[in-house]
C-alpha cells in the first residue's frame, strides 16, 4: 500500500466544492436566499435586488476551479504550487458560500478540503509545477543506497 498524497486528496475535495458552488450561485440568480434569514434580514440586501453574493459565489467557484484543475495557464507557477495562498484564500470562499442558502455544502467542503491541506503542509508536502504528478525521490539515481 502507498502512502496517501494529501494534496491530492485535498484537490479532489476542493474541486467538487467549487463546481458545485458555481451551481449553487446559478441557482441562486433565480432562487435567491441567504442562509441566515432565520435569524435576521438585514443580509438580505445581498442576495436581491442585485444578486451581490450569488455573483461572488460564481467567480469564487470559477476560480477556484480553473485554479485547481488547473488551466494551462496557471499550471506551474507559484501561485499553483502554494498550499499557502491556498490556506487563505479559501476561507475566504468558504464564508461567501456559507452566506448563501444554496451554498452551505460546498462552505463544508471547503472546510473539510483546508484541513486536510493544512494537514498536508503540516507534514511538509509540496504541490508539483506539472499537476497530479508525484514529487520526485531524492538520492534514487545510481548507485545510491535506499
């Protein structure tokens, strides 16, 4: 048995969150509803006339999606590869998603996919330029000993 590749596992997480965050602001353009209107409706303003929230939720899940797939663009560069700017970006869509109705689930997910990230870094695993690749084992050329 291998070992388990946080990172990879934190990816797959964080991709079925942001997809579905994307459908869940497209939901909310034609159902719109703030989570904690149970509570208050002053937040209400958010999510209707001008669907604020919903808008955000959308951009957040696309770019979170293309950041984790991730598009050629984004593929290898230093943004790609940090677990760090990861670890603070994602709060940050997380609480836009747990603001909406429709979006708690994938808040969770969100959630769920930072601890293990955290975990991941905690333990000192890097994300390769090239994606879904494993990192390369130092000393394995020849010669060596293992």
């Amino acid at each position: 048995m291998g070992k388990l590749i946080k990172n990879h596992w934190a990816r797959l997480i964080v991709i079925t969150a942001a997809i579905y965050q994307i459908a869940a602001a497209l939901e909310g353009f034609f159902w719109p509803k703030i989570f904690w209107d149970f509570l208050t409706k002053n937040l209400d303003g958010a999510v209707k006339p001008i669907p604020v929230l919903q808008i955000i939720n959308l951009l957040f899940g696309i770019t979170i999606a293309a950041w984790e797939w991730p598009l050629p663009l984004l593929s290898g560069t230093a943004v790609h590869r940090s677990i760090e700017a990861r670890l603070i970006v994602f709060p940050l869509s997380a609480l836009a998603a747990l603001l909406m109705y429709q979006a708690t689930n994938p808040g969770l997910y969100y959630l769920i996919g930072m601890g293990v990230y955290f975990w991941a870094f905690s333990e000192g695993e890097v994300i390769c330029a090239e994606p879904w690749t494993l990192p390369k084992k130092r000393g394995a050329g020849l010669g060596s000993k293992v």
